[in-house]
C-alpha cells in the first residue's frame, strides 16, 4: 500500500526527475515499507547518476548485506568509504569502516 508520503514524493520526482535528493527520499520511504527490491533499484540509480551520492552507498550496503550478499555489500562500503574520504565525511568514514569490519569478521 502506497503512503501519503510516498504518494507526494513521487509526485515531485515527475515534477522534478533531476532531484536526486527526492529520488533518495523515495528509497528511503519504499525501505520502510519493507519494499527492498524498489529501494535497491532507485539506490543504484542515485549511484549511477551521482557516484558522489554517499548515504545511497551505505543504505545499498546494508540492503546487500541483509540479503546476504556479502560480496556486494562489501563492494558498495567500499566504494562509498572512498566517496566519503574525498568528502572528508568522518561521520561516513566511520560508518562505512565499521560496516566493512562488521564484513570482515
């Protein structure tokens, strides 16, 4: 069943499909409903359009990993860790890091 919020998330990603942000915000709102797949899908695509895009990494991380994909997990930590580096994100830096290590284990 489709939010409120959803609804009017979706509105304006018709509105404005170049909003990365909104495109995220959606993710976001179809990962509370429990709707993994279409979260997977639209975090990849914030990554495809913007490899800068750090949070999409980590939720895509944590969406793999609870799909016991490890593998791939792994890949987007890492890849999103880099991104944070460039960013200078320490709060992303150490976030990713203790999903890697979490990984590793």
């Amino acid at each position: 069943m489709e939010s409120n919020r959803l609804r009017k998330l979706l509105e304006l990603q018709t509105l404005y499909p170049d909003d990365l942000f909104n495109s995220y915000a959606v993710a976001i709102e179809y990962l509370g409903m429990g709707n993994t797949t279409q979260a997977k899908e639209i975090f990849e695509e914030v990554i495809k359009n913007d490899k800068n895009y750090v949070p999409a990494y980590y939720q895509l991380g944590m969406i793999l990993m609870n799909e016991t994909n490890e593998k791939e997990a792994l890949v987007a930590f890492e890849n999103g860790l880099i991104e944070a580096k460039l960013k200078k994100d320490t709060r992303s830096i150490r976030e990713f890091q203790s999903a890697i290590d979490e990984l590793s284990l």
